[in-house]
C-alpha cells in the first residue's frame, strides 16, 4: 500500500492539457465514479450547505469544474471561465457581472489558489455579498504533511515564501501556488484584515490527511476498494487533533460583517 501511495505522489499529475474545458469533462466522469473522490465532493457541499446563511438566498460556486453542487446545493449557481456542460454561467471571480449584495454565498472548491489575483476577489466578494454572507472555500494546506507532498511531490507549485499576493497568469489550471491560501489567511491574515476589515475570517482548519490520496484524484486509480471508505473516513477522525500537522487540506469560512 505505501508502495503504491509513493507512486501515485511521485507520479504526479500530467499538467499537459490541464487547461483544456475537455479535461474538466473527464474529470467529471471519474468524479461520479470513484466513491473515494465522490464521497470527498458530498462531504464538501455538506460543509457549503451547513455554514451557509441560514435565509434563502443566491450562491455562487467558482471554477465548477467538474463537480456537481446543484445535486446538493439546487439553489447554486454553477460557473467557470470557460463553457462546460456543468457550469450555468461563465464568469471570472475577478470581475463578477453581479449587482451589490445579490448574493448570500461564494462556494469554491480548490479554486482560490488558482486566482491570479486575490485581492480583485475579495472586492467583489465585498461588493456582492449581503452582510453575514459567506465566502467558503477548501483549500491545499502548509502542514508539516502537507507541505511535504504540495511542495516535493505533487505537480503545481507550492512556495509559501512568495512575498506578493499574486500569480503569474499561464492558464485557467496552470496559474497556481498552494501555498497561497495559507499565505493569506495565515501567514498575513494581519494584512488581511487591515485590507478587507468587512470580511471577517471565521476559521481555517485543516482536515484530510490520506483520503484524497486514497482515492487517486483524477489522475490515478482507486488505490483501496470502494467499501473501505467508511473504515478510512473513520480513521481519519480518530487522530483528528492531529490534522494540524497532517492535514492536506483546509476548511475556511469567511463572513462579510460591513
């Protein structure tokens, strides 16, 4: 079995064709088909779905993808920057076509370290939301385990000592640094806060150390049988005190106050 991890990290993802709208079409197939990686989708539209506002209201999911919110979340608007057979719309999160406070919700799933430019972002989530809306995001994490692999064995970048906030554009895939939520929700959420003091971080919490690696993503098989799931799952919230050194992931909430 770790015989078997170590390849799928070493391995890495192909960044050759990453860009293509038919690469998210792909990805969409083996979403639905592998229950590791399904399961890991449901569980993170249920944590949309319970830090949402509570009142009805008009959510917005960034870079869709190949995902498949609006079976958990019917009222979300699906989007990315290119047309996909998913997506209801498609929009930059730099320059959303938007009226002030229309939403009640930004929803993204591994798409914030994507953005060239986070603070355009953030001032449209300004614009856009209603007080006590939520930004929701999941994102790569800098634990100690998550460093590690991010940054010596997975395929995008991974450097938390980048000083600025932005990303050299290349593609909608290719631009990227996992380091960057942890730059800015972490390391300068000081400066976060001096610039956007109507978005108010909740939490950032790391979580899922194997999962995703179990599951293979969408570049590798299944490394475990379906049923073997729950057993994972379980394990997992066992040592869940630890998931600050070892989680690959992170849970992040932000609320706009003003």
């Amino acid at each position: 079995m770790v015989k078997k991890i170590l390849k799928f990290l070493k391995g890495g993802a192909s960044v050759e064709g990453l860009d293509s709208p038919s690469a998210s079409v792909a990805h969409s197939k083996l979403i639905r088909q592998k229950r590791f990686l399904r399961e890991i989708y449901e569980e993170t539209y249920g944590f949309f779905r319970e830090n949402l506002p509570a009142e009805n209201g008009t959510i917005l999911e960034l870079g869709s993808g190949g995902g498949f919110i609006k079976q958990k979340l019917p009222n979300a608007i699906s989007s990315d920057v290119v047309v996909l057979p998913g997506a209801d719309v498609v929009l930059s999160g730099l320059t959303l076509p938007l009226r002030n406070a229309s939403l009640s919700g930004v929803v993204m799933m591994n798409v914030f370290h994507h953005l060239p430019d986070v603070r355009s972002f953030f001032r449209e989530c300004s614009r856009t939301l209603t007080t006590g809306g939520k930004v929701l995001m999941v994102e790569p994490a800098n634990t100690a385990w998550g460093r590690f692999v991010y940054k010596h064995l997975h395929h995008e970048p991974f450097e938390p000592d980048q000083e600025s906030w932005e990303l050299e554009e290349r593609g909608r895939m290719t631009t990227a640094n996992d380091a960057l939520p942890w730059i800015v929700f972490c390391r300068d959420r000081d400066k976060f806060e001096k610039e956007f003091p109507d978005l108010k971080i909740d939490f950032v919490t790391p979580y899922m150390p194997i999962r995703y690696l179990l599951s293979g993503g969408v570049s590798f098989p299944q490394l475990l049988p379906s049923f073997c799931y729950p057993i994972i799952n379980t394990l997992e919230k066992s040592f869940s005190r630890l998931h600050k050194y070892l989680g690959m992931f992170m849970k992040i909430s932000i609320t706009k106050v003003g």
